[in-house]
C-alpha cells in the first residue's frame, strides 16, 4: 500500500512539472518573440497629426502639446484650434471629455455639441465620455475649434488624445488600450454575484452565516466602479451620467460592506469600532449627496472626504489586524489576512493614483479583489470540509457522550463509596445536591439549569479521594500543612472533572464551592459575582449540611444556632441573596428532603450497572486492606489517626476520661541498651493499655506517647484504673533489667459526651507536661493540676533539692547526663570557691509556667524556650554559667553578685525575654539560693 502511494505522488507531481513547463514556455515565448498585432501602425494612423493652438481670453495665443493639462480656472471655457491637413480624408475626430463639456466647430460652424445638463440627474458637471464629431474629405484645410468647459478643478484645463480616422478603428484602439480592465470589471461583477448567492445557499445549508457573503457585496460594488470607471461605459450604459454618479456612490459606501466583512472575519472582536466608522460613512454618504443634490458641490469636489474615510477604515482594520497578531488570533484566519493586505494595498494605489494618472481606471481594485476572493474560496472550502466533518461525527459524539455519562456515573458511584466509609459523611453529598436544587427553583432556574446544578452538586466533593482519611477524619486541630491538603480537594475535584462536559460547570463546583463571598476564600481568592453562581449556591448548602449533621469533633446544631450562623455570615462567606432565598425555604419548612434512593434513569445501561457494582467491590476491599493498616504493628493498638478517629466517635455519645500517658526515659534504653530493650518497653505498655479495660479505647500516638480513653468512668474509677496500670507496668519492667528504668507519666482530663477531642486532648496534654516539671512516674488530673497550679509557687520543686542533687551528681546516670554533668562539676567548683575564698555564688531557677487555661502547641513550647535561653545568655556575665535543667526550667549560676542585684539580672532577662516573644502565653519566674557548703 505504501509502494502504491509514492507512486501515485510521483505521477502527480510529474504532472504538475509537465503543466509548469508547458504555461512558463508559453510566457517566456509571448516576452522574447516580437508581437504580430498591427496596433502600432493603428495608434499612429488614428492619432491627430495637427499642432493646436489655445486661444486665451486675454487675446493671446498658445501652441500646445495634446494631450495635456493646463492653468485654466474653473468654469472658463478654453478654446483649442487647429487647420485639418489639406489631405484629410477622415470621417469622425474625437477626445475624451473628462467632466468636460464639448463643443466642435469647423469653419465656424457648430458641428457637434456635448452637455447632459437636460439629462443628468444632478450635478454640475458632464459625465467623462469619448465625444466624436463627424468628418469627411470636405472638411480638409478647414480650421478646427474645440471648447472645452468644466466646473471642477480636477479637469480644468485638461486636454485629452484627439483621435481621427475611422469611428471603428478608434473603438478598436480603445478596446485594445482598456479591454483588458473592462473585461476584469465584468468578471468581477459576474463573481461578485455568484459570491452572494452561493454563499446565501451554504448559511441556508448549514443553517449559518458565511463571511464570504459580505465579500461578494465587496466586489459587486468595486466592479460597479470599474464599470463605472471604463473608458468604454457609453457602449453599454445608456446614461453614463448615472453611472458615473453609482461611481462616486460606490466610492463612499465601500468602507460598509468591507468592515461587515472584515468584523466577520475577526468573529466580531472590533464590531464597536467598526459600527462608528460604518456610522461616519453613512453620515458623509448623506452630507455629500445633499451637497450633490443643492448643486453647491459635486461627488467629485468632495472625493478627498471619501478617501480620508477609506484611509481611516484601512487603518482601523490594519490596527486590529496587528492586534490579533499579537495576540495569537490572527491563526484562525492568516489567509485572509494576507489577502486583504493585498486588496487594500492595490485599492490605495487606486487611490493615490486618481490624485496623478487618470488611466488606470480599477486594475489594481481588480486584481486585488480576485486574490482576496481566492483565500476566501479557500477558507471557505476549509470552512464547509470542518463543518461536513462535524455532521459525520455526531454519532460519534453522541457515543462520546454516552461514555462521559458513564464516567459520570463512576465518579458520582465512587464519591458515594467514599462518603460510606464514614458514617458521619453519608449521604453529605446527596443532601447537599437537593438542597442546592431547592435553593435553584425559589430562585426561578428552568428544570434543565437546576438538574445540571443537583449533579455538579453530587460531585462537588469528589477531590477528596486524593486526601488521606487520617487527615479527612482527624478530630483534633489540623496542622497548616494537613489543613493545606484539605484545601487541595477543590483543585484535584476540578482536575478529576475538567474533561466532564455532560454536566455544566462540575469542574467550577468543584473548585470553587470553598470561595467566600468576600474574597477570603480559597483556592482563588475569588469575590462576589466573581464566583460561578452554582459555586456560591452549593457553598450554602454544603455548609447548611455539615452544621446539621453530627461530626467527629461535635454534635449536630440546632435550627436557631443553624440560621443565626447562616444571617451572621451573609455578605461575607455567602451570597447574601442566595443566604435570604435559603433562611426563607427553612424557616416555612420547605427546606425538606426525602431519604436518598437510587437514582432511576431508563437509559442507565447493564454495563454502567456493572461498572457500579466493581467500583463499590473495590473500594470496599481497599478500606478492608486499609482497615488493616491501621494498626500499630508494635503494640498492637491502633495508630494515631485510627485511635482518635474511634476516640472521637466515642466522646460524641459518652462521658469518660481522655489520659495522655507518656514513657519516661525511652530514649535512654535505646541509647544504652539497644532498639530492641526499647521495642520490649513498648510492647509491654500497649499490651497493658489494652487490658485496661474492655470498653477502653488506646491507640500508640507517636514514639513514646499514648492515648486512652476511658468511657463511661467517673474520676475514682480512672484513678483505681490508672493506678493499677502503673502499678503493673512497675512490676513488669522489674523482671527486665534493661527497661527498669522507664516510667510512666500521664495527664487525665476528664469529659462529657459531645465535648471536643481537640481541646480534651490538649488539656491532658498540659497536665503531662506539668506532671514532668513535678516529678514524672505519675499521673495528674486537668482540674487536679489547675488546683494545685493556683496553690503552690510557679517555681517547681524545692530549689534546695536541686542544690544537693547537683552535688551528688559525681554518681548520677540518669537523664541529664552529659550536659548536666558538666554544669554540676562547675557547681562544685564554685562551691569549693565559695568555701575557700568566701566568694558568695547564687543558683538561680528560672520555670517557664503557662499561663492558666491556654492551649499551648509543641511548636509554642520551644519556641518561647529559644527566646528564654537567648535572653539568659544575652543578659548573663561571661563568668556565669547557664544550663536547661528540665523541659521548663533553666538553671543559671551567678558568680559573687550583690545579692540585692539578682532581681535586676532577672528583670533585665525577663525583659529581653519578652521582647523576644510577644505572645503571652507562658509567665516566666524565678527563685534564688546562695550556694554554700551547708547545701551539701
């Protein structure tokens, strides 16, 4: 088959090649041979020998060349005579009058006379014509006189060829000089024509508008200019007065049809720009002919107007043509372009040209006007293939179709499947869809606008495949990456349903339902009308359905809390006519759907159905895998997300205790004993976790911290509960030598049902923390701490222990090791000094306490730490010493200070300190000792 198609190329192009040579043999032949017409020989016999002599009116006289122009003013006639050869023979002379009239006379004898003052229409002047007077053999030696008369400055004065001969051989001079640009005319006029009633049988085909059609008015009215322009009109217009007339007509009206074409062409880009220009064109049209009308002045007088509105249409399309290149938007139609750059260059050398030669009479108009209609058959050809290709694949479209409904159907299935993972988000999707469609009816939408809403409703969510479930139902605050990632569900939404076009604007629901109506929303910053108006309407009902439906982290609301929500952010989250339409449908009980049935569709076919049926099969074997996954494979317990995701459900429906329990010293037994003593810790605490009790719920929430939930506990009962834990886990550890060092330390707080796991959680963590400034290996209860917090000083623990502490270190192993070593030589020597020298040195405790009720964030914590050991550093003496005795406290040795002083160093760092970190939620103290050998 390949072979067969290169030959079949050779052969055509072998063709062509023969076609080429043929027509350039048959060019170069017509340039190198000499010409065999008999023209020559005819131009000199017929053109008139004679000199002519101007008789001005002044008496004098002038011999002057024929043809000519000369100073003559308007309306004065100029005389020309002339004494025919005493051999004269001919039987007709003749010029062309150009807005002229003439009258002949020979011997004094009025011989022939033209002026259409009896049949012209309007006007001052007579119509350009070829005038002959005739002649015969008697006329010979006889003096000749033209007068030549106009009442334009462009002619006056003008004096055309004077021909003499045979009537017949002039005509045949004229055609042979002007035939070519006649025939032209008429071509162009038969094309023009078949132009427009070609292009009106395709727009009635194809039931639209063809552009070619305002070409072909184009080149209608220029070859009714170049008829009207023919040096031959008189042989085939009765009155050439009238057609000189449609000439200058044509002239004014040509920029009409040009713009109504080239607007066409532009898709109608530039139509407000080119409406004035039609408008100005229209009004001179009228101006002129009233003008032409009161015989105040002629078409042609005010021609100069006519050309400086052509100039202005050809530099409006010009400017437009190079905006659309500039923007890329001249592709769809470059030929075109082309073409009409062509034309409009070939009409303004016509132009220019009427101001020096009177011979070129449409030439070039014609010519550009026949390539112009050539790219246009083109386009136009391309146009109706594009078009006849389109109506062949509307059965392939409508299977297209067919397979997006399907696709459809798969995402809505698969959005449906998600949302039955978690019984909280059931159904949030079908609701939100028949809310938004109650919300598109009290509005006034058509059945069709509100079906399209109910489905790109029913998908609005479907981003959310591409987030992980931990983050979906995670039931404490989001961190700002996790809460990024739930922002991103619009964009993958609006990505997974970009090439869905059954349904209007899905892709725009998707990406857009999370706007606010003041611009704070995401993921565009849209505003007001900015957002699609099915955006705005889904945006209630989604967040009308999420407040009054039950959640992980809260109860449902109530219909008061519901509408005061809704009134309170009307104008700001949500469209303010849209929240009114909303209010209103709730508050007359109209707002009310039925529980969710399958949809019933009659073309719903049995692979859809099928296909249904697989997507729920798998996503139901991906949760169970995933089910699986959720499990810590250590200790048994459920993972972080996992375990407060079950916590959660649980605080909804009852009361208990929240217990954050912490290992002390797991790092330690990593550090000295291995990975594996460390994995054994934690085996053994996630097997007593889980044997708490049975209605228990723990989960491992990272490294050494856990989280367990008591329900239905009253505090005595998680007291006897945590005790026995830690009694167990105590004796357990005793029968391993390398974990005997670990601990536990726990922070209780104890809830009610429907309380927020986020905020529960953060108040047990509090209470661990405080519980490991105060001694670990035990457990503290939220308001037990805050109790204790109002009771006793923010310092901590006994500043004289840590003294004693500090000089038994010379043996201690445990967690401060290291660096706390190192502080306690120095402490040591300095006590030596204090001893041998009476240096009086003071240790000082610095405790950062948080402020009562604050929730507090690791990220928090050390970060107003790293301010506090800056402030410490920068305000402390090179020969003080400073180290971080716990994870709130700091200890500073001051080297022979007055003691009256120390307040002004803590003053000094408590002021950088604050400096340093501005947000108040931490109250820095202090407390002093002198360090002396009593302290030993």
């Amino acid at each position: 088959m390949r072979e067969m198609d290169r030959a079949e190329r050779q052969r055509r192009l072998a063709f062509y090649i023969l076609m080429f040579l043929i027509v350039a043999a048959f060019v170069v032949g017509e340039a190198v041979y000499p010409s065999e017409r008999t023209e020559m020989s005819l131009e000199a016999n017929i053109r008139y020998p004679g000199t002519f002599t101007w008789e001005k009116t002044d008496g004098s006289n002038e011999v002057i060349r024929v043809p000519g122009k000369y100073d003559v003013p308007v309306g004065e006639t100029m005389v020309l005579t002339t004494i025919l050869p005493t051999d004269y023979t001919a039987n007709a002379i003749g010029l062309r009058s150009s807005l002229q009239d003439i009258k002949y006379y020979i011997d004094g004898e009025l011989r022939c006379s033209y002026d259409t003052k009896n049949t012209r229409p309007f006007g001052k002047n007579s119509a350009s014509r070829y005038v002959f007077c005739e002649t015969s053999e008697e006329d010979a030696g006889k003096e000749l006189k033209i007068e030549l008369t106009t009442h334009t400055s462009n002619y006056s004065g003008v004096v055309n060829e004077v021909y003499y001969g045979d009537k017949g051989d002039i005509w045949t001079h004229i055609f042979n000089e002007y035939g070519t640009q006649t025939l032209i005319a008429f071509f162009i006029l038969f094309t023009g024509v078949v132009t427009i009633l070609f292009s009106i049988a395709l727009g009635m085909v194809y039931q639209t508008k063809f552009d070619m059609e305002y070409l072909g008015w184009c080149m209608l009215m220029g070859s009714v200019w170049m008829l009207g322009e023919s040096k031959m009109r008189q042989l085939w217009i009765p009155n050439a007065s009238i057609m000189a007339s449609m000439c200058f007509v044509v002239i004014i009206l040509c920029p009409i049809p040009l713009l109504f074409y080239i607007d066409s062409v532009q898709k109608h880009r530039y139509t407000g720009i080119y409406r004035v220009i039609e408008g100005v064109a229209l009004l001179n049209f009228v101006v002129e002919t009233g003008l032409q009308l009161a015989g105040i002045a002629d078409y042609i007088e005010t021609m100069p107007v006519d050309h400086v509105i052509l100039i202005l249409t050809f530099a409006a399309i010009t400017v437009t043509f190079i905006m659309d290149i500039r923007r890329g938007e001249s592709r769809e139609y470059h030929l075109v372009l082309s073409g009409c750059v062509v034309a409009m260059t070939a009409i303004l050398t016509e132009v220019v040209s009427s101001y020096f030669v009177v011979s070129l009479s449409g030439v070039f108009v014609g010519t550009g006007l026949l390539i112009l209609l050539f790219v246009n058959i083109i386009c136009t050809l391309k146009r109706v293939r594009y078009m006849e290709k389109q109506r062949q694949q509307e059965e392939l479209e409508k299977r297209r179709r067919q397979m997006e409904k399907m696709s459809l159907r798969m995402i809505r299935t698969l959005s449906t499947t998600m949302e039955a993972k978690n019984e909280y988000t059931k159904g949030h999707s079908y609701r939100v869809a028949q809310y938004a469609g109650m919300i598109a009816r009290e509005m006034g939408w058509s059945n069709s606008e509100i079906h399209h809403l109910k489905n790109a409703a029913y998908v609005h969510d479907v981003g959310r495949i591409g987030i992980p479930d931990s983050i979906l139902n995670k039931p404490s605050k989001l961190t700002e990456e996790e809460y990024a990632m739930i922002k991103a569900h619009t964009i993958i939404g609006a990505d997974v349903l970009k090439d869905i076009t059954v349904i209007e604007h899905a892709a725009e629901v998707a990406r857009s339902h999370h706007e606010r109506y003041d611009g704070k929303g995401y993921p565009d910053g849209l505003k007001g009308e900015e957002i699609l108006i099915q955006a705005r309407i889904v945006a209630v009902a989604d967040r009308y359905d999420a407040m009054s439906t039950r959640r992980i982290y809260r109860k449902a609301l109530s219909q008061e809390q519901i509408l005061e929500e809704l009134k309170d952010n009307r104008g700001t989250q949500f469209d303010p006519v849209i929240v009114d339409t909303f209010v209103h449908l709730l508050e007359t009980g109209k707002a009310k759907i039925e529980e969710e049935a399958e949809e019933r569709e009659d073309d719903i076919t049995e692979l859809e159905r099928g296909t249904e049926k697989f997507i729920s099969e798998v996503m139901a074997t991906m949760k169970s895998q995933g089910d699986e996954e959720n499990y810590d494979y250590l200790t048994g317990l459920p993972i972080r997300s996992r375990g407060e995701t079950l916590i959660a459900q649980i605080m909804q429906e009852k009361s208990g205790c929240l217990a954050f329990v912490d290992m002390d010293n797991l790092k330690r037994i990593n550090d000295i004993y291995g990975h594996k003593a460390g994995d054994r810790a934690l085996k053994l605490l996630g097997k007593l976790l889980s044997a708490v009790d049975k209605d228990a719920v723990a989960c491992r929430f990272g490294g050494d911290e856990f989280i367990l939930f008591l329900p239905d506990m009253e505090k005595d009962q998680v007291t006897q509960k945590m005790e026995k834990l830690f009694e167990t886990f105590r004796s357990s550890k005793e029968d391993d030598v390398e974990i005997r060092c670990a601990s536990l330390s726990a922070g209780l707080c104890m809830t009610e049902p429907g309380d927020s796991f986020e905020t529960s959680y953060m108040n047990a963590d509090n209470t661990l923390y405080y519980v490991k400034q105060n001694g670990k290996d035990r457990f503290f209860f939220y308001r037990q701490m805050s109790e204790e917090r109002r009771e006793k000083s923010a310092t901590g623990r006994d500043l004289q222990k840590v003294a004693a502490a500090l000089q038994e270190s010379g043996s201690y192993s445990g967690a401060l090791e290291i660096d706390f070593r190192g502080f306690a030589r120095l402490y040591e020597y300095m006590n030596s000094l204090s001893d041998r020298y009476k240096h009086s040195c003071y240790l000082v405790m610095v405790t950062m306490d948080t402020v009562w009720n604050q929730t507090l964030y690791m990220e928090q914590i050390e970060e107003a730490l790293d301010c506090m050991e800056q402030a410490i550093r920068h305000a402390i003496r090179k020969v003080d010493i400073c180290t971080r005795y716990s994870a709130m406290q700091y200890l500073i040795i001051l080297f022979e200070p007055q003691e009256s002083q120390i307040s002004k160093v803590m003053e000094r760092i408590f002021v950088q300190y604050y400096q340093l970190y501005e947000k108040g939620d931490f109250k820095p103290d202090y407390e002093y000792i002198l360090i002396s050998e009593k302290n030993r």
